[in-house]
C-alpha cells in the first residue's frame, strides 16, 4: 500500500469517533426537545446543535455543562434556551470577561450582603443585566441605580426617594433592598426564573402569564409575559453561563432544580429563619462525614434547633455531593470552629459504630459473603 493510501485511510480512521460524536450529541439534543416540546422546535435544535458542532468556543461549553446529565453540579440548560443563550454569549462575553476584573469589589459586596439574607451569590448577576453595576444607572421608565428599583418599589423596601436625595445609587442599601425583594418574590413564587421575571416585569405580569398559559413552567409560559420580561431572564442565564461557566438553582425552573439537582442544593431555602435571626448568624462550608447530633452536642443546641437553621444536614452529608453551607448562631459558629476536628472524629466513629451494629443484625455467613470470605 502506498504512503498516498495509508495516510488517507488514517484520516478516514480519525474522522469517524468525531463523526460518530456530533451525531450521537445531535440526536441527544433532538430526543431532549421532541420530549418537551414540539416537532418543529426539535427542528430548530438540531440547527442549532450543528451550529455549535462547528464553533469549537461553544463545543465544549455545551456539550461539558449544558447537555451532559454528570456535568459538575447536574444542571443542564433547557432545549428552549440555547439558541438565544449562545448568541447572547457571542455577544457580551468579552465585555463581561472585563467586568470580572473591575466589577469584583462590587460582587464582593453584594455577595455578603445576599448571603446574609440566605439568598444564591449567584443573584448578582441580576445587577450585571439591569445596570451593568452602574449606581448612576437611570432606565427609561424610571428606574435607578445598581438594581434599577422604581421609586415606589425602593419605598416600599425601606429606601429614601426624594428630589434631592436617592439612596437607589447608595449601593450598600440598595443592594440590601434588592436582596429584601428578591427573598419576597421567592416567598411568592418559589421558582428563580419567575423571580427574575416578576423582578423584571411586576408580579402581576407572571400571574397573568400563569393563568393564561395553565402552567407555572416559565418555558411553558413565557410568550405570555412581555419581550423585555421573557428576554431578561435569558440574558440573566446567559450572564450566568459567562460568569460561572455553567448553570446553577438560578438558571432552572422549580422542576428542573429539584430533578436534577436531587434537593443537594435546594435546603438552603428550606431553613425557616427570621431576619433578626439572618443577621445574628455566620456560615462556614464543611465536607466530610459529620452528623448533626454531634455537632448539636457540642455547641449545646437542641437537635431541632439545629435542624430549623440546616435541613436535610444528614441527608446531604451522606450523599456523594457531601459539602454544606452550615449556618449557626455566631456563638455556637465558635464553639463548632473551636472544636471541629474533634467534632468530625465522634461523628466518622458513630458511623462506624452504626455499620457495626448493622453487621451484628446479620447472619455472619451473610457478613462473609458481603466481604469476599468464605
């Protein structure tokens, strides 16, 4: 065989696992829209699979954090958004690249300040889409500032609107007024994308677009809500995908979050605290196999007080995504940082103990078996 043949057969050998790839990821995008959506909107996914097939700056965006179900935290965009998400991508990314850099002492504060009121750092990005982080912000309808509040919204919250003084540029409260309204809206909805919208839009655009369409899926609703309402949450996701590379409780419906992130990420929202209580208390991330009666023990609190400030503790630690935002008290935050390897040891040698016990139930022939004896 000459070398002319050998190297184009090699060629051939390389082209196919590429080949074989982009059809196998077309028709995964295609099965994925056919089952939420229509016919034609399957269509329409494919062109834009192809489309992405051929840019390599999105191939591995989308194909790594978007469509493949064991993407680093699970979420996976919805069909319905792709199209609009990487044009709005190829857009603004560089801008908001830049925005990384001099923005950063802006979303250091903000990001306090949003958890100090139990709310995803995430939320930020909202700021990013409403005034590109500009406190001078003023919009067409009136809005001002970093969040772009209407007067008697940013009232409402607590700020000081007049001629001569508007604490909608004062990004410290106004950030904290954002962060009240986002909780509120939240309370009311308990889905981030119609957050976004009513943030966007008013309540009463959502709820209009919710009777009209049966449904409280934002993809199922959203032609009902007005183009500047519906669009905002899309830049919102997009914004979020520049930013974090990736999808987030923030960019899924309620559905969507509690299918594929499987409740790890979901109790953050489930601890019932009152704003005084907010305010008095400090969180620290912990991985590890530690057990909430043992850290009760040893910052002398009762087990269901503990559980009010971290549900599903447990549940989450057992799980193989075992990292925690542990809220506590800001005494007893000290008295668990004070004695927090001790505090892990007891809890890995109750684990133990409980295998242990657990063993002794069974019959040892069982036992034998399970570990490879005979």
């Amino acid at each position: 065989m000459t070398k002319k043949r050998l190297l184009l057969l090699g060629i051939i050998v390389l082209a196919i696992p590429v080949t074989y790839a982009n059809k196998i990821f077309n028709q995964r995008i295609f099965n994925s829209a056919l089952e939420k959506d229509t016919t034609v909107q399957a269509t329409k996914a494919v062109a834009v699979a192809s489309k992405i097939n051929s840019q390599n700056g999105f191939n591995d965006l989308y194909i790594n954090t978007v469509y493949t179900p064991d993407a680093s935290n699970g979420s996976r965009l919805n069909p319905r958004a792709v199209s609009f998400v990487q044009d709005y991508i190829e857009k603004n990314q560089k801008d908001l690249q830049n925005m990384k850099s001099w923005g950063r002492p802006y979303f250091n504060l903000i990001d306090g300040i949003l958890a100090q009121y139990g709310l995803p750092r995430e939320l930020k990005y909202l700021a990013v889409i409403e005034s590109q982080l500009k406190p001078t912000s003023v919009s067409w309808a009136g809005a001002v500032g970093p969040w772009q509040l209407m007067p008697q919204t940013a009232r409402l919250l607590g700020l000081k609107v007049t001629h001569r003084y508007d604490e909608r540029t004062n990004y410290y409260k106004s950030t904290r007024a954002a962060a009240k309204y986002l909780r509120d809206l939240y309370t009311e909805f308990g889905d981030w994308l119609l957050v976004i919208a009513a943030y966007n839009g008013g309540s009463a655009h959502v709820y209009s677009a919710m009777h009209k369409s049966g449904s409280r899926n934002f993809w199922d609703l959203q032609y009902y809500l007005p183009a500047e309402s519906r669009n905002h949450v899309k830049k919102f996701i997009g914004t979020h995908y520049i930013f974090e590379g990736q999808g987030g409780i923030t960019t899924l419906t309620k559905d969507e979050a509690t299918e594929q992130l499987s409740g790890s990420s979901m109790y953050v929202f489930h601890r019932k605290l009152s704003k005084e209580e907010l305010n008095n208390s400090k969180t620290i991330s912990v991985s590890g196999k530690y057990h909430s009666s043992v850290i009760a023990k040893y910052v002398v609190m009762d087990i269901d007080e503990f559980a009010r400030y971290n549900p599903e503790f447990d549940k989450v630690m057992a799980s193989t995504n075992n990292t925690y935002e542990l809220k506590l008290p800001a005494d007893k935050m000290e008295l668990f940082i004070a004695n927090k390897y001790q505090i892990l040891n007891e809890s890995v040698q109750m684990l133990l103990n409980d295998a242990a016990d657990d063993d002794s139930t069974v019959p040892k022939t069982a036992v034998a078996k399970r570990d490879g004896l005979k």
